[in-house]
C-alpha cells in the first residue's frame, strides 16, 4: 500500500515509507519498523535501475 503515491512513482517504481497508521513510539524504532532506512532506499534505486 503506497497510499497514493503510485501516481508520482508509476507502476515500476520503488516505494519507502510508511504502509500503515497507529504505530506509536520513538522516530528511530519506527523508521525500523516500517522499513524506512538508507539500506532499504538503496536497495529500491538500485532496483529501479
């Protein structure tokens, strides 16, 4: 789920960032938790490429 993001990356590109609501808890644990980390944008541009 990109939530509406798709128009702006199209159906081949790569998506970080959030898939759902009502997480609570410190920015750092819940960057971990959704997968939004250098890693995981590294891996999405390089498979875009």
């Amino acid at each position: 789920m990109v939530q509406g993001w798709e128009r702006y990356i199209g159906e081949d590109g790569g998506f970080v960032g959030m898939t759902g609501f009502g997480a609570s808890g410190a920015v750092p644990d819940l960057y971990r938790h959704f997968g939004i980390t250098p890693d995981r944008v590294a891996e999405e541009a390089r498979a875009t490429l």
